[in-house]
C-alpha cells in the first residue's frame, strides 16, 4: 500500500492532467459508468417513478439491451480504463440473465477491462432467496478475478417509514431478510461488500441517526444522501412540492454528518461543508471519466441530466465519447444551475481522484495517520491503480 506522501503526488499529477483537459475540452477515458439494467420494478417508491414505466408500457423489456449488446460494448476500447462498474435499474435481479452478464463482464478483464476492480449492483432489496442466489452465483463466477462484487440495499426507514417511502407491504421485513442472507455470503468472501442507501425525504428526515446506527451496529457501508429531482432518470420533477427538503431539514442533515464517525467519509465532508458554507467545494468530472448509460442505449454525461447525447444501438462508444453533442455538453456543464449544486454520491465518489484537489485537501485535513480511513477502506485507491 501506498504512503500518505505517494498519494499526495499521485493526486497532484491527476489533477493537472484532469485541468489540462478541461481546459481543452479533451474528455480522458471513463473510469466509471453507470448502467441501467432494466426499467422494470417491483417496488413503488414515492422518490421515483421509474417503476411506473412497466405499468403504463407492458412491452418495456423488449428494449432492453440484450447481454451482447452490454458486453459488445464494454469490449470496446474506449473502457480500457474501466474501473468501476455500476449496474442499477429499476430492479437489476429481475433480469434473468444477470448472472451471466456480470460473469460475462468479468471475462472480460484479461483482454478489455484489466483495471476493472468493482462491480456494484443497486437493489431494492425485495427478493431475499433470488438476491442471495444470484450473488453466490456471480462470486463463483468472480474467483481469482481480482474484482470486488459489492451489494447496494435501499433502506430508507425502520419498520413501517421504509414501507411508506417504498410502497410495498413488508418492504423493510423483507430488505432485512436481504442484508441477513447477504451477511452470511460476506463472511465467506472477502471480496463481497454489502451496505445500504438511504434517500432522505421529508418522512424520513428525523430518523437518520437510526437508520446509520442500523448500518454501522451490522457493519454496512452506507450512502444517506438528500432527494434528487430529475425530469429524465427519475421522472419525478411533478413530486418536487411534497418531497422537497426545506432549511430546517438541511439543518437536521447536517447534524447527521456532523457525527464523529462520519469525518473520515469523504462524500458526507463534501456535502456537510456545503451545507454551512453553500459553496460546492469540488470539482465535478462527469462526461470527462465517466457517463451514465440507460437500458435501451442512450447515453447520458450523468444521471442526473435529462438530455442525452447520444445512443450506442446507433453510435459506437469512442464516436460518441467524442462526439459534437458531447463536446457541447463539457463546454457548458458550468453554466448549469444543477451543476452547481449538485453532491450525487456517485459523481462525487467518480471525480475524487481525477479531479484530485477537493479530495487532496480532504486528505491533508485527515492527516498521514487517518487517510487511509478514507482512501483504502472506501476504495478510492482502485482508482490509482492499487
């Protein structure tokens, strides 16, 4: 493992390189995406109207992207430098090949993606004896493979407020199921990793300290972060009114990361010294080392914007990397109110160590002792190759 003072330097140099590439509107290549799986869903969540799609379009699943599509276009050059993985959805475990998709991308590594490190899948959590099955199944699949298979639940409450958010009968009963399968699979690999995410709402707002005492009492990592509103990926901008969090609710958000235990946590340091001071702090690298995919093939610089800018059933990936409409969008990502303000885990977890400085500064505030807490324990040393 790398030195505190190995990092700094490693750091230093991502970040001249991202400046000088943002300066000429050079995009690097992705080190992460994003993939929507499928469109289909079997909860219905008051944050999120994906799952209403399958309801008003039976034939939803027609447009997904078979498994050779997904894995034809991972194999192009454009992902050499793939390090992460995100597969999310709706629902990814209702896809019956998911199995052999994520083996299939593993397969990948020796000649396509050798410094794949992560594949994560986002579930809702509500099919126990399925979920389980499907990950011991892909951890087989992963052996000797050098790639960390890691399971995002949503929880979004304790007991009856998770069934509210969730519209579901027995949805927390049933998560909890999940997470205790899913425990049992984590004391038999050590390259599974399981935890939680939390979308904080107005129902929610004055349970978080339980649902983080719920996590770290099992040993989950886990993402709590504030509604998002988009026209595109979500569909839920018509909802803004009764969701939307106020400065009282902020307040109270901010005294969640304020925890001691949450201090070496980079995502909840950004996002806490925005709260007080109102200045995002960080440097967003989206469409410039990573996009956001969607299930039928349109392409997204992330997903928390509407439009996209291209669709890989008709373009290939470099063309579209490279594309005018792209472009476009890296000239103008700061001109964008979103932009401004936006602390989406994930972009804030995929531009660490490109745009380096906001997370170097972080760092140095944790000291040689602590950094470790942050850059081995939550992975961002994958990203520099360790």
């Amino acid at each position: 493992m790398s030195g505190y003072f190995s990092v700094s330097r490693r750091l230093w140099g991502s970040a001249l390189s991202f400046l000088y590439h943002k300066l000429m509107c050079k995009p690097l290549k992705p080190v992460a995406v994003s993939l929507a799986l499928t469109h289909q869903c079997n909860s219905h969540c008051i944050m999120c109207n994906i799952w209403k799609r399958s309801h008003e379009c039976p034939d939803i699943k027609n447009e997904e992207m078979s498994r050779e599509e997904i894995i034809h276009i991972l194999s192009n050059p454009l992902f050499s430098e793939l390090v992460e993985l995100d597969l999310t959805g709706g629902e990814p475990h209702l896809r019956d090949d998911l199995v052999d998709l994520v083996v299939s991308v593993a397969e990948l590594k020796k000649r396509h993606l050798p410094k794949l490190r992560s594949i994560v899948v986002t579930s809702n959590g509500f099919l126990p004896e399925k979920i389980a099955g499907n990950y011991r199944k892909m951890l087989e699949g992963l052996r000797n493979s050098n790639i960390d298979l890691v399971s995002v639940n949503s929880l979004d409450g304790i007991g009856q407020i998770h069934e509210k958010i969730r519209g579901i009968r027995g949805a927390y009963e049933l998560v909890v199921k999940t997470l205790e399968e899913l425990h049992e699979i984590r004391n038999e690999h050590k390259n599974f990793f399981t935890g939680i995410k939390t979308t904080i709402l107005p129902e929610n707002v004055d349970y978080l300290n339980t649902i983080l005492d719920f996590a770290v009492t099992r040993n989950l990592f886990h993402i709590i972060s504030p509604v998002f509103f988009t026209e595109g990926r979500f569909r839920n901008t018509v909802n803004r009114k009764k969701l939307e969090l106020g400065s009282l609710e902020y307040r109270k958000i901010a005294g969640l990361y304020n925890r001691p235990e949450l201090m070496t946590n980079y995502f909840y340091s950004q996002t806490l010294d925005f709260l007080i001071s109102g200045r995002k702090l960080w440097n967003c690298t989206a469409g410039f080392n990573y996009l956001f995919i969607e299930f039928d093939g349109k392409v997204f610089p992330c997903e928390m914007v509407s439009e996209s800018v291209g669709d890989l059933r008709n373009q290939s990936p470099e063309v579209l990397w490279n594309s005018k409409a792209f472009g476009n969008w890296r000239k103008g990502m700061r001109k964008l109110e979103w932009c401004r303000t936006c602390h989406e885990p994930g972009a804030v977890r995929y531009s660490a160590c490109t745009e380096g400085l906001s997370y170097l500064k972080f760092l140095r505030k944790l000291g040689k002792m602590e950094f470790g807490d942050s850059f081995y324990h939550e992975g961002y040393c994958k990203y520099l190759g360790e």
